[in-house]
C-alpha cells in the first residue's frame, strides 16, 4: 500500500476533532422536542449577526435559496435584469431566473476572479433595466466593493453579495463580508469554511426591511401563522440540529480562516512555475477558501500532480452563459478572461487541517512540472 493521497478537501479530518461535541448536540436536539426554527435557530442568528456586524440574520434552507430570498427581498421582479458574473456554477445565475429576472453577465478581473468594477460600470451605464448586482466573493477574497456601491449607488441599483465562499472575509477597516450590500448571502454546505452537516444558509442584512421580508419569505410569505402577506414565499427554514452545529463551530471559524491563508500564502510564495499562475498574496480579505492557479497546460498539470498523488479540481470548467442549459441564448456574449479561466483553473488542496509536509509536497510537484 502506497502513501495517503492528498485530497483537494477532508470533511472527515475536518470534523474528527469535534465528533463528540457534535453528538452531544445532535442529542440534545433530538430529547428537545424542537427541530424547526426552534431556539438553536435563534442562537445561531443572533451569533452570526454578531460575528458579521450585521443587525439582522436570518436563516434559511440553504446558499441557493438565500440569493434568490434576498434578490427578492430587495426589490427584484420579473422582467428586471441583474449584473453578475459567469464564473461560478450557475448558483447566482439560477437565483436570477428563479426571481423572472435576467442576467446581465459581466466580466471579472484577470488576478482576482470578481466582477470587474471597470465592467460593471459600462454596463450600468449601457444597459436600461438593470435593478440589482450580485457580487460574489468567489474563493474568498473580497470582490472590490467600494467601487461596486459606488457605481451601484448613484444609480439607485441594489447590491447583493454572495458570499457562500467568503465566511470571515473582512475589508482592512474591519468590514465583513455580507455588510457592504442590501443583503449578503452565505451557504453553509459541509465544504464550506463554515460548514453544517448538511445543507443551511442564511441572509444578513443592515435594513430591518429587508431583514423583514426575507424571513417571511422564508416561511411562505407570512406575516403571522397562515397569513400570507407577501407572493413568492416558501419553506426555506434552516433546521435546529444544523444551527446547533454550526454555533458549536463558529468561534472556530477565525482560526480556521487563519490556516487556510497560512497555506496559500506557502503556495503563492512557494511556486516558482513559469506555467503556473498563482493567486496573489492577501490578508484577511481572503480566506482561502479554495486556492486556484492557473495554467495553459491544465490538463497537463492536473494528470502530473495526480501520478504525483495530489487531488485537484477544476473549479469552474463551463462558464454560465456556455451551459447547455440555456440553449444558445447567450451566445453573443463575449467574456474573455471569464473564458480564459474556465480554460486554464485549477484548484489545489486547502483545508485548515492539510498538514505542512502535504503543503511542501504539493509545492514540490508543481515545481517539477
């Protein structure tokens, strides 16, 4: 039997340590009685609003279902049209078409993989309709909010974030991720940097009226018990036993966060590949939450480092206005760097519990391709 390979993630070394805390939640839940926006649900809110400087948190089914709530709750309807970028699975893209809205795809900047704020101005400026932008904090670094509220907030256009990658991500003046906007989103999926043993996610928000109106959203449009008051509602409620677990591991987050720059701060200084692009070095504004780098010979490089007993991913290979979904609809759109990526991506293992040997190890391969 040869060496462990090296997983590009590990839930089970991630949750190992805390195997015996998690259960003595799980039974807690289960003797209460209470599985359903019980008093875990309103622990965790209260935390997580806390954690985020945010008044206002609401939690829901799940990352997908926060966008679409909030894209809601901040005004959009359909026949509206909304910026977001191409580049990360269809999650915001999805969230758009459920709300009757279309997407407007933008463009993102070549060594951060966000929205282009350059891009997103001329299509402000361009395009009539637009009502809303979704700005994702993809692999978890800050998208360059600043210039984003700017150019949205002369115009009277919403802000959404997503931040279902960016946990803990905060702006060097303190500002976290999910607090520059009308709404931040987060999913709480098990690889998540905040993950559940499930599926969650959650809203947060500085307006109480739009805090309003995603939980009624969230619970079928009520504003009492069987009483609809708002269309489009749902049952998107975020359970007791995933808000107990994800309380338990929140004031790890930070720590977490921590490791997971620590090792690609190793991998960015430590790559010396011609044929390999590497993210730059960040501070809190990036929590690492997956480490991507670049390469014209992706392929070429994945099987390497597979031979080598490194897993990898490609994190995203069709961009969203290329799916097959959408049946050629958006074949005149033209986004060159968004292509360029989906071409040439690859991610490398990092989690907080990868170990330094497995770091140098994945440092030495990429070094010798």
């Amino acid at each position: 039997m040869g060496p462990a390979r090296i997983p590009v993630n590990s839930l089970s070394r991630h949750i190992a340590p805390l195997h015996a805390a998690l259960s003595a939640r799980a039974h807690d839940v289960i003797g209460s009685g209470r599985f359903v926006l019980g008093p875990g649900v309103a622990e965790f809110e209260e935390a997580f609003a806390a954690y985020c400087r945010a008044p206002h948190c609401i939690g829901v089914a799940n990352g997908s279902d926060a966008l679409e709530l909030a894209l809601r709750a901040v005004g959009t309807r359909p026949g509206d049209r909304v910026a977001i970028t191409a580049n990360a699975a269809m999650y915001a893209t999805l969230a758009v078409l459920a709300c009757g809205a279309e997407p407007v795809f933008v463009d993102v900047l070549d060594d951060e993989a966000t929205i282009d704020p350059i891009a997103l101005d001329a299509a402000l400026r361009a395009r009539s309709g637009i009502t809303a932008v979704v700005a994702t904090h993809l692999y978890g670094r800050l998208a360059r909010m600043d210039a984003i509220v700017a150019a949205c907030r002369v115009r009277d256009v919403a802000i959404v974030e997503d931040c279902a990658q960016a946990h803990g991500a905060r702006a060097a003046d303190g500002r976290m991720a999910g607090t520059f906007s009308d709404a931040g989103c987060f999913s709480f999926y098990p690889t998540k940097n905040l993950g559940a043993l499930g599926d969650g996610g959650a809203v947060v928000a500085r307006d109480a009226g739009v805090a309003a109106r995603v939980r009624s959203l969230r619970q079928y449009g009520w504003e009492q018990k069987y009483v609809n008051a708002l269309p489009d509602g749902r049952n998107s409620r975020l359970d007791e036993l995933q808000a107990r677990c994800l309380s338990l591991m929140l004031p790890l987050l930070d720590g977490w966060n921590a490791r997971r720059r620590d090792i690609a701060g190793r991998y960015s200084t430590g790559i010396a590949n011609a044929r390999i692009a590497t993210p730059p070095i960040a501070s809190r504004d990036y929590v690492a939450h997956l480490y991507v780098v670049h390469s014209e010979q992706r392929d070429e490089l994945r099987a390497h480092l597979d031979a080598a007993g490194i897993d990898t991913d490609v994190h995203y290979p069709v961009p969203d206005h290329r799916q097959p979904c959408h049946e050629g609809r958006y074949d005149d759109v033209a986004l060159p760097v968004t292509e360029r990526h989906a071409r040439t991506a690859l991610t490398l293992p990092c989690f907080p519990e990868l170990n330094d040997e497995e770091v140098a190890t994945v440092i030495e391969a990429c070094n010798r391709f």
